[in-house]
C-alpha cells in the first residue's frame, strides 16, 4: 500500500492524507475545511478506483474560488497516478 500526503492549495483544508493499493483509494482524511463534507467524501471513495473518484471530483468548486478540497484532492489522485 502506498500512503500519499497533499498539502492543498486555496482552500480551508491543510492536508490530505490517503492510501493507494492496486488503483484503488483507501484510508482517506482531511485536516481542516468542512468537517462533515470531507469526512462523507472519504466514506464514499474508499476501495473506489482512483482514477474514477479523480473524473468525477476534477473541477468541483467551493464559493468561487476555482477549485475546492474535493477538486485538490483530484489532483493530490492525479499525481499519485502519475
């Protein structure tokens, strides 16, 4: 299994935490921002294909500020894939 740290940008949460084992994502936490909201985020994607959760999260925005945690946490996948 392989553990990935994001440190995101423009948005309420610090850091992203999560785990990759054969294309799938587990074990997924976030430290800061909308407590509930990102704590269901990391119920629905675990043991999902990443680079499903990253399609589908890719582009979601928070208040207008062109990006939003669920948004970097696709690009935190994205770059796990890479």
């Amino acid at each position: 299994m392989n553990h990935i740290t994001f440190r995101p940008k423009g948005v309420c949460s610090a850091k992203i935490d999560f785990d990759l084992e054969d294309g799938k994502i587990y074990n997924v936490s976030f430290l800061g921002g909308c407590n509930g909201n990102l704590k269901a985020i990391g119920k629905l994607v675990e043991g999902k294909d990443a680079k499903e959760v990253a399609d589908i999260l890719r582009g979601n925005d928070c208040q207008g500020r062109g990006t939003s945690c669920a948004d970097q946490f696709s690009k935190a996948i994205d770059e796990a894939l890479a």
